[in-house]
C-alpha cells in the first residue's frame, strides 16, 4: 500500500472550502466540496441501528439522486442528540444552501467525532459566512481530506482518470471500524457523466467488495457514509470502465484505512477462497482480522498456525471441511505449515504487509478481506480517551 | 468477586495427584482427579468446529454417562496434532486405566496449552507412574486447579454444602474465552447421586446461564471443556437444589474466569433486560461486553454513553425500540445520562467489578453476561508469545 501524495486527476467543476471553526480546539475541522452543477449522485450508511442524525437526513436526501454538495465536520458526530441535533444538521444544510442559492436538498452532511454532545453549530455555522467568496477551484481535495480526519495519521485520497473524466475519493479512519455497507466517511466526485440508477448500482457493487470487507475493530460506527457526486461535465463513459475503477480506488482506500487503524502496525490481508458461497468466505474473512489472538499474533509476527484454525472453526453457520483445508501465508512466495518454522517468523516480522490465504476447498467462490494488527497503541488511544 | 482460599467443602471419595511432568518447564502441567467408584457424569464440549484430540475422545466416552478419572495436562492442547495426537490422548487414558485397573472408557482426558506442537506423551506417562501410590485422599483439588492453569493468575476453585452432599468446582481461563457451551476447562465432583439422565440437563442448564454467558476476547477455543463427576457416596439430594447450586458454582467461576481474562483489570458485567427473546438479550449483551472500544472504555473508565449505543446498535436480527431504551449503569445506585458526569466518571474509576443495565423496553427477557475490560497487558501477552 502507498500512501499518497498528490492528486493525480482532478475532476473538472468541484469548488472546495475547509477551515477550523473551533469545534474543539485550532485544528481543521469543517469541510465543504461543492459542484457548479447539480451532480447525479448515490450514497450508502451506517447499518447499525443507531444512527446519527445527519444519516437521517442523507437517507432521505439522496432518494432524488442527486446532490451538490456535501459539507462535513469532525470532533463531533451529532449522534443521540434528539431533536436538537436533527436541527442543527438541518441549519448546516440550510445555510450552505442560502449562501450558495441552492436547494438544501442538494447538500449532503456529515459529521463525526465524540458521540452525544451538542453539536456546536453556531461556530459551524459562523465558519460558513460567506461561504462563495471562500471556495476554491479546482478543489483543494487533500485539504478537505484533511479537515475530516480524527485520529487518522494521514489524510487519505485517490484519483483515476477514465477517458476524459478523473474520479476523486477521499476517506477518513481510523476506529470503530466494521462498516457493513460503507464504512467510516468516503466520498467521490467525478466529472463523468452516469445515470443515477447506474451510478447507485456501481456504489454498491464497489463498497460490497472493498469496504464493506474491512474491519479494524469488530465496532459498527453510527456515522458511517459513503457518498458518490457525478457532474457529468466530461461527458460519458463507459459504465464498464468506470465501475471497474472505481471498485480500484473504493480498494485503495480501504487498503489505507486498514493500515491507518488506530494503533496499527500493519495492515493484513486475507483471502478466502473456494467457499462454496461468498457469504461464508466473507464471514470467515471477517472472523479471522477479527479475531484479537490473531490480530496480536500478526502484531509481533509469531507463527502461531493454532489460532488462524481457531479464528476459522469459530465463525458460525458455514461449511467447513477440515482435511481439505489449506492455509498460507505471503503473497509471491507461499508458505505452508510444512515450511521452515522460521522463514514464516522472517516473513511476518519483516513486511508491514501480511497476506493471509484460507483455501476452504469446499467450493468456488472468494472474497478479500482487510485488516490490521492490535497494539496497545490501540489501547491507548481508545481508553485514555476523554469524552 | 471474592477470590477464593480454601475447599470449605470437600465431596468423599475423590482422590487427586498433581505434578510437573516437565511438559515445558518446571512448573506444574499435569493433575489427576480419582473417584473411588465410577461416578455418574456428563460433559459439554467446545463449539469450534476444529476440536482438540482429547474432544474427539471425550466425546465419545461420555456417551456412557460414567467416569472415574479425569486427566489434565496443560502447556500443550494436543490440538491439529493428527493421528499421532489421537493416538497419544488414548495413551494416556489407557495409562490411567492400567495403573488404577480400571476401564480406560471411564477417564475423560484434556489438554491445554499451545496448538499444533507434538504432545510429549512420554513425560506424561512417566509422570504416571505408579499413579495408585501418588494419589491422596481427600483430593488436593487446590493443588490440580493450579496444575491446569495457563496464563490464568490465580488458581479458581468454589464449593458448596447441599444436605449431607458437597459439590467442588475448578476452572481455568484465561484466553481464547468466548466459549459457546461451556468454556475453557471447568470440572465439577460431587458425592451427591444423581442419574446422568438428570445430571446432563442440569449441566446445560446452568452452562447456558454462565460459562455460555462469558467472553474474554470474543474467540472460541478449541479446547473447552466443562465436566461434572457425580460419585453417590453421600446418597441422594433434593434434585431442584442440586440445580440451584450448581448453578450458583458456575456463576462464581465464571465471574473468576472473567476477572482474571489476560491483562484484564475488571470484571464486567452487563444485565440486558426486558428484551422480546433470550437469544436477542445475551446478542446485545456479548457485542457490549465483546466491543473492543467499550472494552477499552471500561479499562479506564471513561464514561462515553455512545460506546455502548454503538455496541448495542450493531448487534445483528434483534429488535430495538430506541426511545424505549434506557442505560444505566452501577449496582446499588444506578446512574443513567441525567447523572452528574463526574458521578458517572467516580463509578467507572473507582470500582474494580462494573455493572451495566441495558432495558430493551420490548419484552420481558433477561440475560446476564459476563466479561472484562481490554488493557495493554492483553496485547502484550498475546503479542509478544512465542509458540
């Protein structure tokens, strides 16, 4: 996994804004992307019962599939905050929209941070005066980016281009992290011009194979959003094309959020392959970056083949079949339990990438799944935490 | 929780040995319980799909419904070890059979320790030798409650009077607990007759309410074993409160398993009540007590309500009623978000056994769960292991 530096294509239309409002103290904290155009657009939330109340309002925004803008804070998710809250991220939308000339059922908001505080929108809202004369362009992605990260350890952003469109997709991390749909905060934006239909089946396809494949914690967040603008002012592509890039860079940005865990060390890969169906391959997937003796065994790299079993003959309701299994470590060069005990040391302790292969001989379907190790940084981070 | 210090109440006819057989090093690896007559008994296993050796075998012979023995070693589960591995259990049981001239279908053996290593059955059967001679009575069950121990830090032992019948339990944890029936290895010896038929029942009964109500760090082991050696020689008992105390023995060992779970400070532990099903309060409560952001929380107390919405949130297929949902937390006196903050931050640092009520508010089910809080210290153990 690399980690980025620059942009490499930037979309044509998208204006940026991003400062410090004082939510919690001088670091940067409220972000806004926004289309010159109404952009065809598609979101996926949170599947944890509890939501946030911006999530409430992007659920019933984005049925017109279509937005112009999205406006984010961190330091303070806006969740089990009641009417008040569903104000105030109401208010966020309202004023982008008034400062804008726009209809607020075009901006998306987002918050995230510190659960069941009022939100301070009066400090939101005084960032957002005379938000046109702030806006920059082309968009200041990395910036935006940056404005949204909490105990993220570096702004996270991709870009693609796609014949004359580019695509760019920005994410934050870095906790309570097992989206079952999206995961965390990650939004695209494009000049490509898509149907909104098309648009919303391509997100989901893209999140169920890269997002929705990652934890670093076992913890569902009640904020998690993963949106998606269109502009279409590159014209059309081919849907094939674009769905297979974006399923690259949704791919990239998990990778890096897996890294960017809180307290990870490395980030780990597992495939699971021939399962008799996907769902399994995911499940077991899922049990094993899950699992904290393994996460804690890939942490130090001990070769410990006891607790991948374990991780395996845990996960419930799928179909296993133990003398057809087969288990194999790295990636170029395979390493099985008949390899010598301290080239597997070498390899686990050396790479801060591991690879993990789970052949369940039971069937033909895959899936890859990403994690990272458990340290007691993220122990650290999470309990000497003050809310 | 109290720690214990002494039997109080010791059941007649059993007999115990326990040394170092040299297994790893020079600490204790290997007890033996005896029954002078075989006892009538029942047994659950681990729910992983992948079993030790001994499982297999243990398995096998309970179907029978009668023990005399029960052999343990730790420092090694005998677990992926192949024929070799099933070969070396049987080894072992048939040692103790002909030592003690007894059928080798009347002892149950286990294994603890580290998974996929050659079991050196030789240093336990030499440790065997002349078993009649080394047995004492009444059993030391103090002595073989330390002798299966692994990274547990205190030995785990309860006992309780019932007519003129006694009832001892010993356990150990410490890792590796989310057992799923029961968990670990806990064995119970009684002098109280009761029929197998009975005697089952009355174990899943209580496991159910206890052991199956416990994770340390959500992974299932291989291993668990729970057993119970019921010998008659104090006659019959009143059925109803054999039930009662057995189940109030498990209760304590498994609170003891899950305050002494690997670098845990605290025992946790969390009553969801007035939910519509049992199954949907003990879900709750395990992805409360399994999430690593509220166990963190609990480590340094913390008082972030949003953990806990979260936990309780992501939890799969329940049915949740959001405004008729209440938190509370403490015992005696229960703070709910009306608390003073500082109240609620007192508790949580304060106390080294925390307790949460989740009130569902859609029914009329309650399940009670049992866990610990995550520290450092757990990585530290399972990182920096060497198999």
């Amino acid at each position: 996994m690399k980690k980025p530096s620059i942009i490499e294509h930037c979309p044509e239309g998208f204006y940026s804004y991003h400062t410090s409002c004082g939510i919690k103290d001088e670091s940067l904290d409220l972000g806004v992307i926004y289309s010159e155009n109404p952009s065809t657009a598609s979101a996926l939330f949170t599947q944890n019962a509890f939501v946030g109340e911006p999530i409430k309002i992007g659920r019933n925004i984005i049925k017109n599939g279509s937005l112009q803008a999205i406006v984010v804070n961190s330091k303070n998710s806006n969740v089990a905050t009641g009417l008040q809250g569903h104000e105030n991220s109401l208010k966020i939308c309202k004023k982008i929209a008034s400062e804008m000339k726009i209809n607020e059922d075009l901006v998306l908001p987002s918050s995230t941070g510190v659960i069941g505080r009022p939100l301070p929108v009066e400090k939101i809202i005084n960032g957002l005066n005379n938000l046109k004369t702030k806006l920059v362009k082309p968009a200041d992605f990395i910036g935006f980016a940056t404005a949204i990260m909490t105990t993220d350890t570096f702004p996270k952003f991709v870009s693609a281009k796609l014949g004359n469109a580019s695509i760019v997709g920005v994410a934050k991390g870095s906790g309570m992290i097992e989206p079952n749909m999206a995961t965390m905060l990650a939004y695209f934006f494009t000049d490509a011009q898509i149907n909104a239909h098309a648009l919303h089946r391509i997100l989901r396809a893209c999140a169920s194979k890269s997002f929705n494949c990652l934890s670093v914690d076992s913890d569902t967040s009640t904020s998690d959003t993963l949106a998606i603008m269109a502009n279409g002012l590159a014209g059309e592509v081919n849907v094939v094309e674009f769905e297979n890039t974006l399923e690259m860079l949704c791919t990239d940005l998990t990778k890096m959020i897996a890294r960017d865990g809180e307290g990870a060390t490395k980030l780990f890969t597992v495939d699971v392959i021939n399962a008799d169906i996907f769902d399994s391959a995911r499940k077991i997937g899922k049990s094993i970056i899950n699992s904290p003796l393994v996460k804690t065994m890939i942490y130090k790299g001990d070769p410990n083949w006891g607790r991948i079993y374990m991780a395996v003959g845990k996960t419930k309701n799928v179909h296993l079949d133990e003398p057809n299994m087969k288990i194999q470590w790295g990636k170029d060069r395979l390493l099985d339990s008949n390899s010598p005990i301290s080239e597997l040391h070498k390899y686990l302790t050396e790479n801060e990438e591991i690879h993990l292969t789970v052949d369940l001989g039971t069937g033909t379907e895959s899936c890859r799944v990403y994690g990272c190790d458990l340290t007691e940084e993220y122990v650290r981070i999470n309990a000497y935490y003050t809310t």
